[in-house]
C-alpha cells in the first residue's frame, strides 16, 4: 500500500521537474526515468521518511552535474 502511494508521489512530481530543460524535455527521455529511479531507490532505502514533494528539484540538479546514477544517489543521501 504505502510503496504503491510512494510510486504515485513521485510520477506526480516528475511531471513539474525541469521539464523545459533539454536534460529531461520528453517523456520517454532516460534521464527523466533516471531521475524517477532515484527517487524511488531513496524513497525505499529511508523509508521511514519515505518521499517529500520538492525532493526531485533536489535531485534534479546533482543528477545533471553527476551524470551518474549510482553517484547521484549517495550525492543525493
């Protein structure tokens, strides 16, 4: 139950990150499941805090910079 409401937080707020920016300007861009798939790591490993609205603008500049997935993800913790 609370995974699958984690999920719904986080495709809701991707569809206002930085989507006027070439790094994730369509849909099927893989940066933007990049960024998606961060956040959903993170949402599980301090699940306990889970996902907060405005953490994918965090995220979204450390993974432009890092360009790197796993990098992105400790930068990010």
């Amino acid at each position: 139950q609370r995974s699958s409401c984690l999920v719904l937080l986080i495709e809701k707020d991707m569809l206002r990150t930085d989507r006027s920016l070439p790094f994730y300007d369509e849909d099927d861009n893989p940066n933007v499941n990049l960024l998606h798939d961060v956040l959903l790591t993170y949402s599980f490993y301090n699940f306990d805090l889970g996902y907060c609205q405005g953490m994918s603008d965090v995220l979204s500049p450390i993974l432009y910079v890092m360009r790197d997935e796993t990098k992105s993800f400790w930068c990010f913790v």
